[in-house]
C-alpha cells in the first residue's frame, strides 16, 4: 500500500489515482443519481408501486450487489488486479441505463436495477482497495472523504439535472434515462487515466474465515456494529416519500435529494481531514448520532422546514460514516485481504440495508412513516451502541489502537 514507485504525481494534492477515482464516481453517479431521483415517482405515481415495493427494488437490489462485494473483493486479491473488475463493474451498470427508458412493468425495473447492482457489487471492493493502494496512508481519511465527496457531488447533480431536464422534456421518464446514460459514458471515458497499482506477484488465496477470527478480531467486532447500525438505515428512495405525503410537490423531490447531496460534498473532506487527526471511531460516533436524530425529525416533521432540517442532518452523517468506514477498514486489515476486507464492509452495509428496506417498507405501509422511522432511529442507536463498546471500551487498554484510529 502506499502508490507507485518514486515521487508520485499530485493533482490538486491528491495521489493521481485518488483524484481521477473521484471524477469516475462523479461521473457515474450523477448518471445514477438522475435516474433513482426520480425513481420514488416513477414507481408510485406511474406505476403504482406501493412503498413495500420500493423497498424490495431498493433492497433487493443492494442485497445482490452486497454478496458480489464479497466475491469481487477476493477475487481482486486473488488476481492482484484492481482496475480490470472495477471498469468492468461500472460498465455493466452504466449499460443499463437506457433501457429503463423502455421499462413499463415493475418486473422490468426490478431486473434492470439488479443487473446495475451487479455492476456495483463487481467493482466497488476492487476500485476501494485501489483507492487505499493509492492514497498516502497518512491522509487515508482525506482521500476516501475526497471520494465520497465525488460521489455525493454526483448525487447532487443528479437530482438537479433531473429537475431542470424534466421540464424540457415535457414531463418525459423516458427521454430523461437516456440522457442519464451518456452522462455515464464519460464515467468509462474517464477509467483510461487510473494506473494499476503493481503488486507482488505469488499472493496467497485470501481465506475470508480468517478475517472473522482472531487475526482479525478487532475488525469482525467493527463489521457487526456496522452491520446491526445498517439495520436501521433505510434507503432514501424510501425517506423520500414522506415529504410527498405532506403534500411537497413531486418535481421538487428531487431537491430534497439534491439538499442532502450538498451537504455531503460540503462535510465529507472536512471531516474525512478531522477522522486523520482526531480519530476515526470518534467521527463515525458523531456521524452515527447525526443518523439516529435525522429519522427522529423526520418522524416527527410536519412542514418542509423540518424535512429540510432532516435531510441536512443525513447529509452530515453520511459524511461522517461513508468513507471513514472504508479508510478504517483499510487499516484493520492486511494488505493481502484489503479488497475481500473493503468487500465485506460493503456486504454488511449493504446486507443490513436490505433487511432495513424491506422492514421498514412493511412498518412504512401498514403503520405510516413514523413508525418506520422510529424503527430505523432505535436500530441504529443499538449499532451504536455495539460500536462504542467494541471500540472504546474492550480495546480501550490498546494503546496502538487508539493512537492509530
């Protein structure tokens, strides 16, 4: 781990590799973001998918891409390749995007939204254990923060691109996906400047039992916390639904979107510098308390003020938590084990999410948002919870641990 060979090339004082990983997730996610945007009104009004529905695409969805994680991830190390599955990854899912301009039936974008997660669930453990590779290991924080900032950056554009194009074509879900996809075509364009890290040839066939046990105990403890937290995080395709039913016009959803986007971008480097200096476990605490109040003013919101608080509030927490979880990851495991290690994060997260979505769908239809949302806050202060014990108590007496995190 640590980038090329000799002095390695800065842009805009990033590692080369980091900032062009971010401008492809820039890229890609604003092709995403444009499209799911507008997904929560695709799937209600136009189709009339009740809100269990939404959570079984979303879920399921993240629930395929979350066990490709796990293979993608050992596979990478398997090969010593990173690049190759990733770009392989974000062109499959990229490939998608045009035909939910032909989608009519619920078992259309189910299967369309599937195929893209595959797409994911091939290429994000690689291009994370790239972006690990890559970085300065000193500024782990600040370079996954920079990526998820990308990300989330395209997360906004989305949502806004999709609110100024649907005017201009007259209302059209249709016309909307496909210039969704080639936005996503510049996310493949830009994949030709990011360098394979070289690699010791010989590595050994990663044992993923191995990272569960007492080689890596400290890290199994992580991905339970993180895994029981997930079960309280819903999807926000879902959260969208509540400011519609407070009669919040379906064309301004996507700001909404667009409101959690920017802070985001505007969170996630600050405080991906603050987890290098002042801690990583400390800052996913202060980003899991940001989640757990959101779903709380959310269940309890009643004007567009408070949805608006609501959606500010994610938006920290998930710069808090996203890509620190990764960077942390990165140091708890070997190198040897770094994709299958970003792969199983990933899987937890991603796991969790589906469980989440579909609970939370089922309370969200039968009982209304607020208890689904309320749900979603005492799940998540249980991961919590179970994070804090882990990481501030039994290994409190660590003083390597505590210095290095």
């Amino acid at each position: 781990m640590g980038g090329d060979s000799g002095k390695p090339e800065i842009i805009f004082g990033l590692r080369k590799n980091v900032f062009f990983l971010g401008l492809v997730s820039l890229f890609n996610d604003f092709s995403n973001e444009m499209i799911q945007s507008v997904m929560p009104a695709f799937l209600a009004i136009t189709m009339g998918v009740p809100p269990v529905g939404i959570g079984l695409i979303e879920g399921g969805a993240d629930a395929v891409a979350s066990f490709l994680k796990i293979f993608s991830g050992w596979f990478s190390d398997k090969i010593g390749r990173r690049k190759l599955p990733a770009l392989l990854g974000y062109a499959l899912s990229v490939s998608t995007r045009p035909f939910f301009a032909f989608a009519s039936r619920f078992s259309e974008v189910f299967s369309l939204r599937i195929i893209d997660r595959v797409g994911k669930g091939f290429r994000d453990s690689p291009r994370d254990a790239l972006l690990a590779e890559s970085a300065d290991q000193k500024e782990l924080g600040k370079s996954f923060g920079y990526h998820r900032a990308m990300d989330a950056m395209g997360g906004m554009l989305g949502p806004l691109g999709a609110f100024l194009i649907l005017p201009l074509v007259h209302g059209s879900y249709q016309k909307l996906f496909l210039v969704a996809f080639g936005v996503g075509l510049l996310t493949i364009f830009t994949f030709v400047f990011v360098k394979e890290i070289k690699r010791k040839d010989g590595t050994a066939l990663p044992k993923i039992t191995r990272l569960f046990f007492k080689e890596h105990r400290r890290f199994s403890f992580f991905i339970l916390s993180i895994f029981v937290f997930g079960l309280g995080t819903l999807p926000i395709t879902l959260m969208l639904l509540k400011p519609i039913g407070l009669g919040v016009s379906i064309a301004a959803i996507p700001l909404l979107y667009f409101i959690y986007n920017v802070t985001f971008v505007g969170a996630a480097i600050p405080l991906g510098k603050l987890s290098d200096k002042f801690g990583k476990r400390k800052t996913i605490v202060i980003g899991f308390a940001m989640a757990i109040l959101s779903y709380i003013i959310l269940a309890r919101a009643e004007a567009i003020w408070s949805v608006i608080l609501a959606f500010i509030v994610l938006g920290f927490y998930s710069a808090a938590t996203d890509g620190i979880e990764r960077a942390m990851t990165a140091r708890l495991v070997n190198p040897q084990y770094l994709a299958t290690g970003e792969g199983l994060l990933n899987a937890a997260v991603g796991i969790s999410s589906l469980l989440s979505g579909l609970v939370g769908g089922l309370i969200w239809t039968l009982s209304g948002p607020a208890a689904a949302l309320y749900y979603a806050a005492a799940l998540s202060a249980i991961g919590a919870m179970i994070f804090i014990i882990f990481n501030f108590s039994e290994f409190s007496r660590d003083e390597a641990y505590r210095s290095q995190f």
